[in-house]
C-alpha cells in the first residue's frame, strides 16, 4: 500500500513537470522590487514626506541615496530600460498596512499602503523605504492610504 502512493506521488510529479515543460514562460513583471538594507540613520533621513522619488541613471541615484545604497542597487536596475523608483511611506499599527500597487495600461503605477480593518491601531508607526524597479518613463505615483 506505501508502495503504491509513493509510486502514485512520484508519478503525479513526474507528469506534472512534463505538462509544464511545453507552457510558455510568464512575461515579467513591469514592477520589480529591489531589496536594499537601509541603515536606520539613513531611513531616518529618507522618510520626510511619503511620496515617491524617480530616478533615471545611476549618478542621480548616487546623489538622492548615497553611497551605501547606491553600492546595493548597481546591477539590478537596467537604466536604459528601467528606471529606479524609491518609496517612502509609513503606516500605524499594529496590525500596519503595506505597500500595494496598481498599473494602468502598462504605464501609470500608483503605489499605496493598505491599511487593514481593525477597532484599535496607532500604538506605533512603521515607516517605509521601499525601491522597485519599473519600466522607462513609466508614470508614477503615490496614492496615499486606502
């Protein structure tokens, strides 16, 4: 009986990985996130008003962040193709909201912070510094709290 729905699980699987292999590939994702370790004497700096800052070639990217970010993000965005978007925001709580967004026809991106549903918040507030990755002379914007 283990024989036979270990046989059964294993070939489930094997089939599973064959159907797939003919699927074309998914498209990427217009938004990428970049994951940078923000020194918290820097997000201090960082976080002064939520909003979003966009960033077209590498020189303003090491103006508007520093070094210690800047070192962090080279590489990962492809400047001809991409431009850097950096998001600062914040969120009382807990529970907090998080960073969502939403694209409009490929080129507008609203970025905003989800706020959940609950009878008692605000005993202490997150700030935010998130950079993401988007397409070249995409629109984007901060939408506040929804």
């Amino acid at each position: 009986m283990i024989r036979t729905t270990l046989f059964a699980t294993v070939a489930l699987a094997v089939l599973s990985c064959a159907a797939g292999a003919g699927v074309p590939a998914t498209k990427p994702e217009p938004v990428r996130k970049i994951a940078v370790n923000v020194d918290p004497l820097a997000a201090a700096k960082l976080s002064g008003q939520p909003g979003v800052t966009v960033v077209s070639d590498e020189e303003r990217m090491k103006e508007s962040f520093g070094e210690a970010i800047a070192k962090q993000i080279v590489g990962k965005v492809d400047f001809a193709k991409e431009d850097l978007v950096y998001v600062s925001w914040g969120s009382s709580g807990p529970p907090f909201g998080d960073l969502r967004f939403e694209a409009k026809d490929g080129k507008i991106l609203t970025f905003f912070v989800k706020e959940p549903k609950a009878a008692i918040r605000g005993q202490a507030y997150r700030l935010g510094n998130d950079f993401f990755a988007v397409p070249k002379n995409a629109k984007v914007k901060f939408g506040g709290t929804r």
